[in-house]
C-alpha cells in the first residue's frame, strides 16, 4: 500500500552525495526497502524511521512528516511550472519537494484524476530565484479527493511517444509518471531548475555541429547524462494532398501562405530557423513566423487541418495520424537528459530497463516516422 506519510530523504541524502544503497546500509536496511521508502510506496516502521533520520544526523520530524489535513484543502505547495491560474493540479514529489503541475482540460490530460484545483488566484512558483515559500501568497484551493502520493516521475518534452512510455511505465510496473508536453528548452530550463526528472529534447546546434550535447552544456548547472529514446521525421505538415504545391521553406515565403509555428525555445522553431538561414530565406518573409506560436505538435497539426495555416514544422506522426500532406525537412535525434543525482531512484532504473524492450521500440514506430534503433543507449 502506498504510504501517506511525507518524507525529504532524498533531498537529504543527495545533500551528502549519498547514493541510496549508501544510506540504506548506514541504517541497516536494504536498498529496495529503502528506494520503497524514499518513493513513498512503504511505510518505515518506528525504528527503521528512527534509524534513517540518525544516519543522517536529523530530528525524525525533519525527515517524516503527515500531510496537512486542512479541513480537506491542498498541502501548502507550490507550482513546478511556472505560474498557475485557476485550473486543475497533480502533485508530484521532486528532489525531497512536493510541487503542483498543471494538467491540460483537453488533450493529454484528459484522463488524468487532478489532485485538487485552484479555484482562484495564482499558485506560486518554485522558480530559479530562490524566493522563499512564505513570501507566496497563497491561491484558493481546493482538494478533489483523498490523499494520495504524489507522481513519483516527472517527464517534460513535445515527444507524443513520452506519453506512450508514461502509460506502459504504469501499467507494465504500477509507476506513476506524469508527463507534461512543452518545447525543447523549457523541458531543459524545467529539469535544470530542479523540477522534473527526465526532458526530452530535439535542440540542433547553429552551422550542423549536432544535436543538444551543446545546450545541456549550457543549461544544465549539474552532471546530467543524455540518452537515446528515438530519431524522428522532422516535417512540413501540409493540407491533405498538398494543394498549395509546397516543396520546402523557400515555398513559404509565397504570397498568401500562412505558416503557424511553434514557440519561441522549441527544437521545431529552431530547426525551421537554421533551415532558412541554410536557404538564404529571412525568417521576416515568412508570414507567421513571429505571430504564431503553437504550444505542441498536436497543436500545428490541429490548425494545419483545420484550415487555419497552410503549413506548420511537426513530426511525421502528427501528419499521418492527421491524413495530412507531409514534406521531409529533417531526421532528428530525440533525447532524453537525466540528472545524475536521480539515476539511484528505482523509478529512473525500471525506466532506463524500460526504453531497452523490444515491445515498447514497436509500440513507438508504430505512431509513423520514428527509428528507435538503440532506444536506451547512453550518448
């Protein structure tokens, strides 16, 4: 049974450069039996808790404590993406903190039971410049059913096939992942900011010097690893039947072509960028590049079909599941960055076994356009 009880061993642990065998041995526990702790999924026993805030020199309430019941509201938490509006939340624990993500009315999250809702106001956030918890003023609440632990695996990236390995994750090993769909950079802001797990990113570097080792570089303040999760059709998403006639970029620089484009920081917006920049097209003549800015894949397929754009940079899934028209602009490696303080969660190791299965790599070329020939190797 999951356990209710909130603990911060992992922020803890980390803080000491501690892996969870490590700390699991200094209380005289296994390190599955730790990993079920620190996860939530087990409840320690009075000593075993006593034990693990003595390794590691702590007041067993700075390490163990109840959820707050507060005539049936929200924990005090704040936003893990940035700020939040009214709208409905799940609560997922990253790096020892609880915070709130939030979940789409349509779409993706659909099917996904919300935490609780913010009813008015807006929910604070978690963000790079530290600000502390107290100085948020805090938004009207309200819980939609019994507590429960938080999302043990936090995925930010536009790959649709995340979704696939939330799914096959949950149901293949009782893990909970929540995934939230965003471009390219801001999935690596998210991560480096300490509030995801995983970001898969599809990022090309400037004059073809490859694909996202630079902007982890940049990005990332801490050892992180990348792995390979797929390569993918990268295209110029079209009416059915490609009426307008349209080959390439420099075909959209026509006269009454309407282009929807994704958001600033996406790899599909760079990517059409440097595209031009190698056709000698300026981004200005292309209408739409600076005044749209489609939030996913799904959403320029979306308006490519229904007749508000004539073309729009998404993946060879979006097209085909679409019946939409389609021109090749690139094969592009998605990838996966892992922090490595996080790569000892047992989460994250089921995860990495995971990507390595035969029957989720077809479940992921079965969507159209994608090459998961070595899916889980590290790069």
């Amino acid at each position: 049974m999951a356990s209710s009880i909130h603990n911060s061993l992992q922020r803890h642990r980390t803080a000491r450069g501690w892996t969870q065998a490590q700390l699991g041995e200094r209380a005289g526990i296994t390190r599955q039996s730790y990993a079920a702790i620190e996860s939530g999924r087990s409840v320690p026993s009075t000593e075993v808790a006593l034990r693990l805030a003595r390794a590691l020199g702590l007041p067993v309430e700075d390490v163990f404590t109840l959820p707050s019941e507060d005539d049936g509201e929200l924990i005090s938490v704040r936003s893990g993406f940035g700020p939040m509006g009214p709208g409905r939340i799940r609560l997922a624990r990253v790096g020892g903190e609880t915070l709130a993500f939030p979940l789409e009315s349509g779409g993706r999250h659909s099917g996904v039971l919300a935490d609780g809702v913010v009813e008015s106001g807006s929910l604070g956030f978690a963000g790079e410049e530290g600000a502390p918890r107290e100085s948020v003023a805090r938004p009207s609440l309200r819980s939609l059913r019994p507590p429960r632990p938080p999302a043990e695996l936090v995925l930010v990236g536009c790959d649709p096939a995340m979704g696939l390995l939330a799914t096959f994750l949950g149901e293949e090993h009782g893990i909970e992942v929540l995934w939230i769909p965003t471009g390219s950079r801001r999935a690596l802001e998210t991560l480096a900011a300490g509030r995801a797990h995983v970001a898969g990113i599809h990022l090309p570097e400037p004059e073809g010097r490859g694909y996202n080792r630079g902007w982890v570089d940049r990005l990332v303040p801490f050892p992180a690893s990348r792995v390979r999760f797929a390569t993918w059709e990268q295209c110029l998403v079209l009416a059915p039947g490609n009426p307008l006639g349209i080959q390439g970029v420099r075909d959209l620089t026509r006269p009454g072509v309407r282009l929807l484009n994704r958001e600033p920081g996406s790899g599909s917006r760079v990517l059409l960028q440097l595209q031009c920049e190698a056709e000698g097209v300026p981004v200005e003549a292309l209408a739409g590049f600076q005044e749209t800015a489609a939030s996913s894949h799904e959403a320029v397929g979306s308006g490519v079909a229904a007749g508000a754009a004539d073309a729009g940079v998404a993946i060879r899934a979006i097209a085909r599941n679409r019946g939409l028209g389609a021109v090749t602009l690139a094969w592009e490696p998605f990838e996966l960055v892992l922090p490595d303080h996080f790569r000892d969660l047992e989460a994250m190791q089921i995860l990495l076994a995971t990507l390595r299965r035969p029957v989720l790599q077809r479940q992921v070329e079965a969507l159209g356009g994608y090459d998961t020939a070595g899916m889980g190797e590290p790069l």
